[in-house]
C-alpha cells in the first residue's frame, strides 16, 4: 500500500472521527442550550415551584394540587366526595356540606376549577367548581384549601357550563347541559320539543365569598355547555356555548349532529340586572341548599331556599342573542383583550372567533337572520372577525399566552394548535398523548397571562406509564411556550379526569395560607380552649366527649361509664398552635372514618359501640417521637349497665 | 421558586460557541483544536462561575464570642429568641399576671403542671432555673432553642419531646413572664416562713 495514501487516510479518519465527536459534542449542548428539558422541569429539593396548579378531579369529585414546573402533587382538596382520609363527609360538622334538596349526595362530578378575579385578574382568594351531576357549585377558600361553600343550582339538568365568572367576580354562572322541563314535571320525554327547557344562571358572590342565585334566564331546550365572561370593553357580557339545537331525546351522537351551526348565547348580565331591579323577574318557587364552612364555628350550615327569580327572554329585550356558530360548539373564550370570542366548533372543520365590536354593531343594525323564542338570531357574517383554518380535528378549547396567539386543543387528532389572533393562521403544532380535552395557561382565560406553559389536559394515557390493570391514570402535559415553537417537557399523571385547570404564580396564593386557626378563635359549641376543660357529659344516651390533643396524649384517655347503645360523640379540639401538627383520632369499629384535626380546630366523630369491652383509640397522624404512645382506652358496659362515667389522664 | 437566570445565560453562551466551532471545523484542525481549548476554558469557567453556594458562606463571618459551647454568651444565658437584652421588670403588675394564667391554662397546661413531670417538666420553679429573659425566649421561640441551646438539648434528651410552637407572642410571653414571677413569689414567701 502506499505509504502516502496510508498516512492520507489515517487523517482523514481523524478528521471525520473529530468531527463525529464534536458533533455530538454540540449536539448535546444544544440541548442544554434550549433548555434542557429536564433541568426545566427540575426544582431541587427543598425549594418551591413557580406556579400552582389545580386541576379538576373529574369524577373524583375533588380538586388536585400540583406545582409546576415540576408536576409535584401537593394535596387532594376533598369537594364534592367524602374523603375518609380528612373526614370530609364523615366528621359531624362536615356533613352539611352534601346537603341538596335530594339529601345527602355524597359524590359529584366536578370539571371546571376557576380562579377568583379582580379585574379581570386572577386573584387567588378563592377556586370555585362546578358539580356536573347534582347541579352544584363549591367555592374553595385558598388560605386553608378548604371547601368553603356549595350552593346547588335549581332548575337545571347537569351543571356543566359552569363555574365562569365575570370580571370581578360579582356572578359565577351555571348553564344546564341537559335540557329537562322547567320546573321540572312528569311528562312523556318525546314532549321535548314543546316541555324542555334550558336555564342559565347567574349567582351573585358577595365580598365574603358567599352565593346566592342572583337570577336565572329561561332559555329554548337547547344543551348549553360551556361559557366565558367577557372582558375589557365585552365586560358586563357573558357567552354560552350550545349545542342539540337539533332538540333530539335520542341518540344524540346522530341526532344531535344535524345542523351545520349551532349558537353561542350572548348575554347582557349588566342589562338582565336592571330588569331584575325593575320587577320583570318572576319568582318562581322551587327547592335548593346553601351549604357552608363557618371557619370561627368550624362546622357547616345547611340553609333551604324556596324561591328564585326567574327572567323570560321575551319580557327582556336585548338581555340574550344567538349567535350562529359551527358546529355543536364546546368551548367558547375570550381573548385577553376582550374582543375576540373563539369557539371550539367540535365537529367544525375550523375555529371561529366572533368580534364583540361586530356583535354590538350587528345588534345596533338589528342584523338578524331569524328570531327563537323572542330571540334574535344574528347573521353569521355580521359577527364573524375570522376562521382558523385547518385547526387540526376536533377543536375544544382555547387559551391565550397575552402575546397575540391562541392555542387550541383538539381532540380527535390530539394536539394542541398555535395560532395568531388577527391573521388567524396556525403557526405550530404539537401532539398531546391522548386525546387532549381542556388545556391551561397560567392565567391564560384572564386579561393578564402570565404566559411561559400550556398545560394539555388529557383523557387516555395508554403506554404513556407503567400498566396498572384495566385503568389508567389520566396526565397532564407541561409544554414550554416561551419560544416560537412549543415544547413538550414533562408527563404527570393526575388525580381523576383533568377536565380544566388553571395555574397562577405561587406567590400570589403563599403569602396568604393560613398556618394555624387560633385556639382563641375557636367558637365551636364543644370545642375546648384548655385541657383542664377536657370531660365526658351523658345526656341521656348521648354521651359526649370534649377532648383535646396535644403531643402525645389524649384528654381524656381513660373513659369508663359507655354503654351498649349509646351515641358517643368525640369533639376532639387540637391545643396545638403550631404549624402541620394535626393530630387524627381514630376509635376501632367506628362505621364512619378517622378525624384529622388542624391545630387548633375542633371536629367531631359520632361512634356508637355495638358489644361490650375495651376499645382503644388512638393518634393516626404522625405527630412525635411517642406519637405511638398516643393512645387511650374506653370501657363499654352491657346496655343499663351502672358503671358509672369515669375519665381522665394520668390518674 | 425562581429557575436561576445563570442557567439561562450559561446555556446561551454555549450556543454561540457550538456554533462558532462547527463552522470552523471544516477549515483545519488548529482552529478545531482552539475552539476545543475554547470550549473546555469556557466550561470549566462556567463550572466555577456556576459554585452557586458562596453567598451564603458570608453568614459564618459574624463576631462569635467563644465559650465552650460555641454559642454567643447572651444566648447561653437567655437563650435564643426576640428578648436581646436585660428586661426592666419592675413590681409585680396583679392584672398581667391573672392574664398570663390563662394563657398559661389553655396554651401551655395541656403538657406542663406545676408540681409533677407531665409531657414536660414541672413549672413552679422554673424561674429558678432560667432566666425571665430565657423564659420568654422559649416560650416564643422553641424550636430554635431546642436546636441550639445545650440546656434545651438535655431537656430534650429526658423528655424525648420537642417543647412545641403554641403561636405566642411577645405581649402574651410577657404576661406568662408575670405569672410565673407571683408563683415565684408565693415560693420564696413559703420559705421564709418555714
């Protein structure tokens, strides 16, 4: 061989061994350079993450707490579902809180977590979410992530359009799902056409927190589904999603999907107000609960209501028009601005946004193509700004990053779509693994998003995660959005469906989480401040135990005098004023649940022995180094027993 | 909370110098050997630019009188806590003192008796023991001093309990400080007549 073109050759294989090496060399530092995806989502032990996030349990019935960037799961906030774990329908003073005018509903479906706002600003006061399947609404008091308030929505068939709010929060707003006869009687369901009826709400929040059905709108039988409140100049309107305009009661997924456009539903809250105040409101008498969490009382109150005011379309010019919009629309959002409203036309082969300026217009010029049910129908031209073409199959929701750009999920091929307000093209695209439903940006249904991540909420997570039998976890998916292109960081499974969600910067929420609830505070009727006070009280059958906690004993911890068939009630107070030292009570063979009592706090578990012995009960949170010591016992004597009632600790 | 703008900047400076590299490279081994040396310079750079911790080392740098504990001679004495210097106590003010039993009944009772050992130490004496200043010190700031102070540690060693936040204040230490001072009292009263 040639000596020359040997050596020619060695280094040449240098060269190209060099450049492979500094290739990937770069290569990988190019990834560190864009952000290395895994230091993005990285929060190293011991520091916080920069955002809250809560998603809907879905038909968990809860709300789940989550940091990002990291995907941590911080706590399940119990709602809508008894939590045996926090004795969320099980303590005695929680209880009410299930109340309906169908009696205790121990389970609901809950879709739509929404931030409280100031104008047009989430605030981090409160997260309100609907209950889907016995019309409801919880409001959750952000300070203790405590459920504070659930008012149930009269004459409505499934509370799904809900809980969206107007800009200051002074209404959040519940439109029924299922059209059903208002009020709602005996009839044959192929009476539809002339008996269903859909209602939309407005539920007045006080500076409390407190609701009250402020009035409902009667509305054709149509399906309403989603809503947004407007904002900036569209502050004062809010807009309903609908869809089964076809009317059907049957095989809807045929019978439903008719007509090529369905309508959003604008409402004039500010001018059904005036109406209200003039006297054109009806009041119809009907039947639903207030239920709430006095947090000085530490117990919940279930209040009846009987009457509601009721607005008919046609005794109320301009409160409500149609919208035509393709086809059986979901969601309905609008723009940070406040201008521009986009509806997910689910079935739709694009994304329409309505001008609010053009709709205001269109009214003024009485526009309208047709009238229902003393409606004004307006013509889908006069209010149209736009179509986002080829928006990808299915189009949902939409949420914006307040940099110009909508991002849309869409289900059926599963991705989320970038595009540009104004111009309406789609300027990227990126899968979501699967079946992506809602989707979330930090403050992005609000007239300030604080940008950076889309968050995809998704329903089916099939060889996403290790196989856990026949279900699977559903999962969110943080995406970078602070580029030109999105970029999918991290997976994270979730707690029940994630239907919606909503993030805001952590600190906004930190600075007002309570650590403790003052023992001084404490105004519970057997709530003790001291454990001098500790005793046991026989009323009759009804014994009654006030005990306090206080690492590591129980006071009582010895109690002699039960009876077989006695009701006992434990009101068990946390001396503790120290931050995360809650202390559980647990007795064996009580049919309920554990208490977990927050310092300072007083709750009640009612437990009734049904054979003699000895009972013990003990501490079940981890509390200290003789948290196992933390213990007592109770003596049950046969029924008409005279053992008379002893108790005490150390004697 | 925040992720560090270093992080940012440290993978932006890289970009450029990848770029920079990958362009030269086809024109001749030198300028890949330069930019190599580049590269590792700028790595090794940003690897002790990127320390991080050196900040919080100044902490170290306060004035520590030395004892043979290591800590500072008024906390040896009166513990760690808001009270930093010598209380003007003055006579016994009756109504502060009823005040501070209460408090004393429903924050502190639940684990401390007077007379026996309870969750935690007998209290009727405990001015004997700790200074009035010590005294208010614990009772606001008792995680701190079950940490640091050697007297609290060797509590701590007997009683295998941690004493526990109860959320009390400075006001309401003072009137604690109160009660105790009349139980102190009626102490050195039942002495002398004895």
């Amino acid at each position: 061989m040639n000596r020359r073109y040997f050596k020619a050759v060695l280094v040449a294989a240098a060269v190209v061994a060099a450049f492979v090496i500094l290739h990937y060399g770069c290569q990988e530092s190019k990834d560190l350079a864009s952000g290395d995806v895994a230091s993005r989502v990285y929060v190293a032990p011991g520091t916080y993450d920069e955002f809250y996030l809560f998603t809907s349990g879905g038909f968990s019935g809860q709300i789940g707490v989550y940091g990002l960037p990291s995907g941590r799961l911080f706590r399940v906030i119990p709602v809508f579902s008894q939590d045996p774990e926090k004795a969320w329908g099980y303590s005695e003073e929680s209880k009410p809180m299930f109340m309906t005018s169908y009696g205790f509903v121990p389970w609901d479906d809950a879709h739509h977590p929404k931030l409280s706002q100031t104008e047009g600003i989430a605030d981090g006061r409160w997260i309100f979410i609907n209950g889907n399947n016995t019309p409801r609404i919880a409001r959750v008091d952000l300070s203790t992530f405590t459920t504070a308030e659930i008012i149930e929505i009269p004459n409505s068939g499934g509370n799904h359009g809900s809980p969206f709010l107007t800009e200051n929060t002074e209404y959040v707003v519940a439109s029924t799902r299922f059209s059903v006869p208002v009020p709602n009687r005996d009839v044959p369901i192929d009476s539809y056409k002339e008996n269903f009826q859909g209602t939309i709400s407005f539920i007045s929040v006080d500076k409390e927190g407190a609701m009250d059905v402020a009035f409902q709108i009667v509305a054709p039988g149509f399906h309403y589904d989603l809503a947004h409140g407007g904002k900036g100049p569209s502050h004062g309107w809010a807009f309903f999603t609908s869809y089964n305009t076809e009317q059907a009661h049957t095989l809807l997924e045929v019978n439903a999907s008719q007509s090529d456009k369905d309508f959003i539903a604008a409402v004039n809250w500010k001018k059904a107000e005036e109406y209200v105040k003039q006297g054109k409101a009806k009041t119809w008498s009907t039947s639903y609960y207030r239920n709430y969490f006095d947090k000085k009382k530490h117990m919940a109150f279930s209040e009846q209501k009987t009457s509601v005011k009721v607005l008919m379309p046609e005794d109320c010019p301009g409160v409500i028009y149609f919208l035509p919009t393709p086809k059986s629309p979901h969601g309905v959002d609008v723009d940070p601005s406040g201008e521009y409203i986009a509806a997910g036309g689910k079935l739709a082969s694009v994304i329409p946004v309505h001008s609010f300026s053009k709709m205001i217009k269109a009214i003024e010029n009485e526009e309208f193509e047709t009238t229902i049910d003393g409606i004004p129908v307006l013509k889908y031209e006069s209010t149209i700004a736009g179509e986002v073409t080829n928006p990808g199959l299915g189009p949902l929701h939409t949420e914006f990053d307040g940099n110009g750009y909508g991002y849309t999920s869409s289900f059926i091929s599963s991705e989320i779509v970038k595009w540009k307000i104004g111009t309406w093209e789609v300027v990227d695209r990126i899968p979501a693994y699967y079946s992506i439903g809602h989707l979330c940006i930090p403050g992005g249904d609000t007239r300030k998003p604080w940008g950076k991540y889309v968050i995809a909420l998704n329903k089916i997570t099939k060889d996403r995660y290790l196989p856990t039998g026949p279900e699977l976890t559903q999962s969110a998916q943080l995406i970078d959005i602070s580029g030109d292109k999105m970029k999918l960081l991290l997976d994270f499974p979730t707690i029940g469906e994630p239907h919606y969600a909503q993030a805001i910067p952590a600190d906004i929420i930190m600075k007002n989480s309570k650590k403790i609830y003052p023992i001084e505070e404490n105004q519970h009727p057997h709530g003790i401040k001291a454990e001098k006070d500790a005793r046991v009280v026989r009323e009759g059958n009804v014994v009654r135990v006030y005990m306090s906690t206080i690492r590591t004993h129980f006071a009582p911890d010895n109690i002699e005098g039960i009876r077989v068939g006695d009701i006992v009630y434990f009101h068990v107070t946390n001396l503790e004023q120290d931050w995360d030292i809650p202390h559980g009570f647990a007795v064996k063979g009580a049919n309920n649940s554990e208490l977990l009592i927050m310092p300072g706090a007083t709750e009640t578990l009612m437990w009734q022995p049904t054979r003699e012995g000895i009972y013990p009960f003990y501490c079940t949170d981890f509390c200290s180094a003789l948290h196992q010591e933390m213990q007592g016992y109770i003596r049950v004597s046969p029924k008409g027993s005279n053992v008379a009632i002893t108790y005490g600790t150390g004697k | 909370m925040k992720i560090p703008e270093s992080d940012f900047q440290m993978c932006n400076n890289q970009t450029i110098i990848s770029e920079f590299t990958e362009e030269k490279l086809m024109k001749n081994f030198k300028t890949i050997l330069i930019a190599y040396s580049l590269l590792i310079f700028t790595l090794l750079f940003l690897l002790t630019a990127c320390g991080g911790d050196s900040a919080d080392s100044n902490k170290s740098d306060q004035v520590l009188k030395t004892n043979t504990s290591g800590i500072p001679e008024w906390e040896l004495e009166n513990g760690f806590g808001p009270v930093k210097k010598k209380l003007n106590l003055g006579p016994i003010d009756k109504t502060m003192a009823t005040e501070g039993e209460k408090i004393f009944e429903s924050k502190c009772a639940s684990c401390h008796k007077l007379d026996e050992r309870y969750t935690g130490p007998a209290q009727r004496d405990v001015l004997r023991r700790i200074t009035p200043e010590f005294f208010m010190n614990m009772v606001i700031n008792p995680e701190e001093n079950v940490e640091k102070h050697p007297h609290t540690k060797e509590m701590l060693g007997q009683y295998m309990q941690k004493m526990t936040n109860q959320n009390i204040n400075l006001k309401d230490a003072r009137t604690l400080l109160e009660y105790f001072r009349v139980l102190d009292e009626e102490l050195v009263n039942q002495n002398k007549s004895n």
